[in-house]
C-alpha cells in the first residue's frame, strides 16, 4: 500500500506540473575531459547519486564489470547517473579507452 | 618506418630553430592534423580486416572511431574558417611512409601482423605526440585551430597509453 501511495503522489505532482521527485541523498558530479574521470576518486555516502558528465568530444563511458556497472557509450555533453546502494570501492574505467580508471567509495 | 622518420625529421628540423626551418602556415597544420588522423583510420581498418586477437581489434576500432571524430571536427573547423587544408613536405612524407607500413603489414598474418602493427601504433602516436608539443601547437597561429589541436593532445596520449598496454599483452 505505502507503494502505491508514493507512485499516487508522484502521479498526482506530474499531473499538476509539480517538479519529479528528487533521488535522495547528495548529488555529485564527476566530469569527463582530457581522458580524465575528474575527481578520479570520489568518496560518497550510500544514497549519493553521482552524475557523470562527457566534456570530451569523444564519447566515453563509465564501466565495472565486477560491479555491474555500464553507463553505454556517453556522446559528447552527454550525462549518467548512479547511485551507490551499499558501502565499497568500485574500480571503473572507460571500456573505451581503458587507461582512463576512476574509483568510486562508498561509505 | 617512413612515416615515422618524415615526423622525426621535421622535429629534428625544428629542434635547431626557426634559422633552419620554415614554420607550417595554419593551412598546412590543418593538412598534417588531417593525414596524420587518416594514416591511423587506414591502418586501423587494415587491423580490423586482419587480426584475430580481441585486444588489437578493439584497439583498432577504437582508431578508427577516434582519428574520425577528430577529423571531422578538423573538418568542420577549417570549413568555418574558410580555410584549405594544404599539403607540404611533412604530409606528403607522412604518405609515403603510411604507404610503405601498409605495404610490410599487408604481407604480415596473425602474431607477426599483430605485433608489427602494435610496435608501429605506439611508435606512431608518440611520434605524432612529439610533434603537437614541438611543432603543431607553437605554430599554430589560428586560436581555434591551436584550441583543436590541444583538445585532441589527450586522446593521442591515451591512445599511447593503451597501445603500451595491448603491446604489452601481445608479449605474455
């Protein structure tokens, strides 16, 4: 019940227009540019969402096999996002161009 | 080996200073940046045709699909600025010596192909890398042309990288 409650309020913000309900936690934002996840490592909070986002010209992604993690191929100003759902570090790469490497901690 | 010798020569060349060589115009930077992107799609679709291995393929498609973009956002610089890209010297050496490789690698089957195309593609980019920091960006006069050409500085250095590594794999 208590889910069909929330899937009703959202329904009933959308309809009068009301903005979507925000993911919760912190937001973060890691940036693609010059071959480079910027901050390679970035300590979150179970909960935090982070938001990729490709500067580059060429299309990048974000992938850990191990944890399941692929964003697909992300164009040019193109966005990802992920939310980490339990404490531990994540070894990600581009599948791309896999000498660029970031870590994502969980805590 | 040619191609990379026309590069060597013209680093050489400038190494000694604008008494013993002349600078590209803008124009023929743009003609360089566009034979040296086009030299590494022909060599990568070579590869594509050729090997066997899973790590050179995707290496080579990776070419393919990089030197691209980097060649139409050339083009579509030199479009906006109303320029030609010209041949010189430097790219008709880079030809030649394209011709040549593809020559030795079209006689080249699975290891043999793989590791000779590996060698040549680390070589290449650091050869081409040398060549932004020494020659392309100091000549550039052209700000947008200077600005593409350092944005792309990175991915040649990450394709460096990720050629040492598949290089590197080839010989376990």
């Amino acid at each position: 019940m208590r889910g069909k409650s929330i899937l009703s309020a959202a329904a009933l913000a959308a309809a009068l227009g009301a903005p979507p309900v925000q993911p919760a936690g912190k937001p973060h934002t890691v940036t693609i540019e010059g071959m480079k996840f910027a901050p390679e490592r970035i300590e979150v909070a179970v909960g935090d969402t982070i938001t990729w986002i490709n500067k580059d010209f060429l299309p990048h992604s974000v992938t850990a096999p191990a944890a399941r993690l692929e964003s697909g191929d992300l164009a040019s100003n193109q966005s990802w996002k992920f939310s980490a759902r339990k404490k531990g570090e994540i070894d990600y790469i581009c599948r791309l161009h896999p000498v660029m490497r970031g870590v994502i901690v969980a805590k | 080996m040619k191609v990379l010798n026309a590069i060597a020569i013209v680093l050489l060349s400038f190494a000694f200073g604008p008494a013993h060589a002349q600078a590209p115009s803008d124009p023929q930077i743009a003609g360089i940046v566009v034979t040296a992107n086009q030299i590494d799609i022909d060599a990568g679709k070579l590869a594509v045709a050729n090997t066997k291995n899973n790590e050179v393929s995707k290496f080579a498609q990776q070419m393919i699909t990089d030197h691209t973009a980097v060649n139409n956002q050339a083009a579509a610089l030199v479009k906006k600025l109303n320029v030609k890209p010209e041949e010189s010297d430097t790219s008709r050496s880079l030809m030649g010596g394209a011709k040549d490789n593809m020559t030795k690698l079209h006689g080249l089957k699975g290891a043999e192909f793989d590791r000779a195309y590996i060698d040549h593609e680390v070589a290449y980019h650091q050869q081409v890398l040398d060549a932004i920091d020494k020659v392309l960006i100091p000549n550039s006069k052209n700000a947008e042309l200077k600005d593409l050409i350092t944005k792309v500085r990175p991915a040649i250095a990450a394709h460096l990288e990720h050629a040492k590594m598949v290089q590197s794999s080839l010989k376990k």
